[in-house]
C-alpha cells in the first residue's frame, strides 16, 4: 500500500478515536470493576478513581505548550506508546505487596496520558483535515471513540467475568489489562506508520513564554465573558446527577443482592451495560442532535436535562423489585442510557453556541470540557460516600433530585451567544461518553 493510500483518512480516523477511547474507559469504568471484584468500597473506589479524572478537567492547561513539539503525529503516537505501557504496569502492580497504591499510580498516568494524547488527537484531526473532510469523517470520531467503550466495558468485562470464575481474581484482571496494553501499543506503532504528519508551525513565538502568554490571555478573556459564572455553574450543575448514576450504577449492578444490589457478575455487566447500553447511548445522541436541531437548543434544553435525570428512574426501580432477569436488566439500563445520550447533546451544544464563541472560541471550547469534566470529578468522588449513607434506593432517588436546580437554572439564563461575540469557525462536535 503506497504512502498515499495509507494517508486517506480511512485508514486513521478510526485507529487514532479508538486509541482515544480505550484509556478513558480503562480509567472512567474498567478500572471501578476491577477495584470492585477486589472487594475496594464504593466510596474509597470513586475517590481515587475520581482524582485521576482531574487530568481531564485541567488539560486545557497544558494543551498551548505541546505546540513545542515537531508534530502533533509525534505526540499522539508518544502518549499511545506510553499509556499503553502503564495500563501493562496496572497489570503488573496487581501483583505487588502495595498493589492498591501501584495500581492507582499507574492509573494517574495512563489518566495524564490519555489526556494529554486526547489533545493532539483532536489537533491532528482539524489541521490534516478540511472543513468538509472533518464534515465528513465526525461521526466516525464518535463511533470509534464508544467502540473504545463497547471493547472495555462489554468484551473486556465478559472476558474477565469468565477468567474470574476459571483462575480467580487477580489473573483475570491481570490478562485484561495486559491486553489493553498491547492493544495500545500496537495501535501506537499502526498509527506511527498511518497518520498524517501534522506538523505544528515554527514561527518567532513558538516558545514557551509566548505561549504561556497567549494562555493567559485566553484565561482572562475566557473569564471576561458576561454570564460566565452563571454558565460555570450551569455546566457543573447538568452532570450532577448522571456522574452519580454512572459512577455508582454499574457497582450496583454487581453489589450482592443482599445488600441492595442485583448480583450480576463481571461478565453479566458487560454483557448488559458495555453492549446494548453503549448502543443506547450512541442512538440517543444520534436522536438528541437531530431532536435540537429541529427544536432550537432554547427550547430544546429542558426537555434534554429530563432525558438526562428521568430515565434514572429506571435505577431505582431496579433497586425496588431486585430482578433476576437479565432482558429485564437490559431493557431498563437501554432506557437509561438512551436518555443519557439523548439530553447529553444539550450540554455540549450549550458550550459551542453560548459558551465558547469569541476572540478564542476553539480554546474556550477546550475551557469549557473541562469545566465539564470538573463537574463529573467533583459528583463522583462523592457519588460513593452519598450511596453508602443512604443507601441504594434513596441514592436514586437524590440522584432524581439533582436534576432541579439545572432545570430550574435552564429556563433564566440566555441559550445563544451574544450578538456582540466575534465568530471563529466551531469545533468538531462527536457523539462521545466523555
């Protein structure tokens, strides 16, 4: 195959999304359930597994500084190569005296990586790219980003389901995350030899004080904006309750039915939550974007935060009646994670149409995910504490109640971009679970 052929983006759009995918979920779910088989509190879980998502919430931070580097290609293929290392050292520290401590350490950096990585990956795309080749190619950024999550959360937890039942815990989780490993590092060399090169300019400003300069800027321009705060707390507000849900809900699933739970195995979650959920969730979205583009986001957004928080009902009546039935499961998690797609869309359109437009619009994007990702961390690392203070049932029904100040807070504040902000062409959206 001639380098041409290779160069098409065919060949690299779906290997550079997928790469993006598999850490995130290895870090956002996987790791909760390895934790969880190894008998880690719901609580303890989510706070370390809840500070490692820090490094997505501030990569904005060090985003501006990998400019420095000679390519984006350089950096992508660098973090690929590497985070698949440390999910191999995961799989090493499971083994340890100090295995807990090793295993979190690991995970901070496969997070530090994947962040960072997730940065380049996206840059790559817009600069190798036309406006109608990243048209064209935007639902694939989404597909193979959750095929990441449809790989980790449904494969790799039947995989692991069964090797618990056949060697027992540690093996099971070890030969997992040896294999997120390899697949990392391989899809790190495919991608060293398939994507374009994306070389970052040189001009008399590429150091790093005039880039840390030009951050400052767009921090203070960013928090500059009218409505800000109110945007921030908005923002931070509308995961409120599906950071606690998706946090807390596949443990449920697997807390034993004696203590609230539904006792499903490893392999039975993967099965209900990483397969048909993940379908749920892309078909949603899918629904959600057409749904406000018919609509308007103004008079969409209501509607969205409740396709966010009412289907979570479906949570607690799972807690209520305990079944056994797996299609019962099933269908109720799809209702769920439908909703969770469908009223996601809401929030990511909030910040590209009111949040980000201005001088630096594709930065305070950036800004504004993180911002995002912030408000997933922080009800996350609570999510644990709040569960095991009020139990299964009550904690679905607080979750329900985290939906009314965002929807109170969505019917008083603006829904579009202040005629007086300049216009920068928009950011790429995709149907993501970030």
């Amino acid at each position: 195959m001639d380098n041409n052929k290779i160069r098409n983006p065919k060949f690299w759009v779906p290997s550079l999304y997928l790469a993006q995918g598999l850490p995130f979920f290895a870090v956002a779910i996987v790791a909760n359930q390895m934790l969880k088989s190894m008998g880690v509190p719901n609580d303890e879980l989510n706070h370390w597994t809840g500070l490692i998502g820090f490094a997505w919430v501030f990569k904005p931070l060090w985003s501006p500084f990998l400019e420095l580097a000679s390519s984006k290609k350089l950096v992508v293929v660098g973090f690929q190569v590497f985070g698949g290392l440390c999910l191999g050292g995961v799989a090493l520290a499971l083994h340890a005296p100090f295995w807990f401590a090793g295993c979190m350490a690991m995970l901070a950096l496969v997070g530090i990586s994947a962040a960072t990585h997730d940065i380049a990956c996206d840059g790559l795309y817009i600069t190798s790219l036309d406006e109608k080749g990243q048209a064209k190619y935007a639902g694939w950024t989404g597909t193979f980003f959750n095929a990441g999550k449809f790989f980790t959360t449904g494969g790799l937890l039947l995989l692991a389901g069964h090797f618990e039942k056949t060697i027992g815990v540690v093996p099971a989780w070890t030969i997992c995350f040896c294999i997120l490993g390899a697949i990392m590092v391989a899809l790190g060399l495919y991608n060293g030899w398939a994507l374009p090169l994306a070389k970052n300019e040189v001009t008399a400003d590429t150091n790093a004080g005039a880039i840390a300069r030009t951050l400052w800027e767009v921090i203070v321009e960013f928090f500059k904006k009218p409505g800000i705060w109110i945007s921030i707390v908005f923002i931070i507000l509308f995961r409120a309750g599906e950071a606690q849900v998706q946090s807390i809900g596949p443990l449920f699933l697997r807390e034993a039915r004696n203590l609230g739970g539904l006792g499903l195995t490893t392999a039975e979650v993967g099965a209900v939550y990483g397969t048909v959920g993940t379908v749920a969730f892309v078909v949603g979205s899918i629904a959600g974007g057409y749904f406000t583009s018919w609509l308007s986001l103004k008079r969409a957004i209501l509607w969205l935060i409740l396709a966010v928080n009412l289907p979570n009902v479906a949570f607690y009546l799972l807690s209520v009646f305990q079944p056994t039935d797996l299609s019962v499961i099933g269908v109720a998690l799809s209702v769920e994670m439908f909703g969770y797609g469908f009223g996601f869309v809401g929030l990511i359109l909030y910040m590209m149409q009111v949040v980000a437009p201005g001088k630096f619009q594709t930065a305070h994007y950036a800004f504004s995910t993180g911002i995002m990702q912030l408000g997933f961390v922080l009800f996350k690392l609570f999510s644990g504490d709040i569960q095991i203070s009020l139990g299964y049932q009550h904690f679905f029904i607080w979750v329900m109640l985290c939906a009314i100040p965002v929807a109170v807070l969505s019917q008083i504040i603006p829904m579009a971009a202040r005629p007086q902000e300049q216009e920068e062409p928009a950011p790429q959206a995709a149907v993501r679970a970030g």
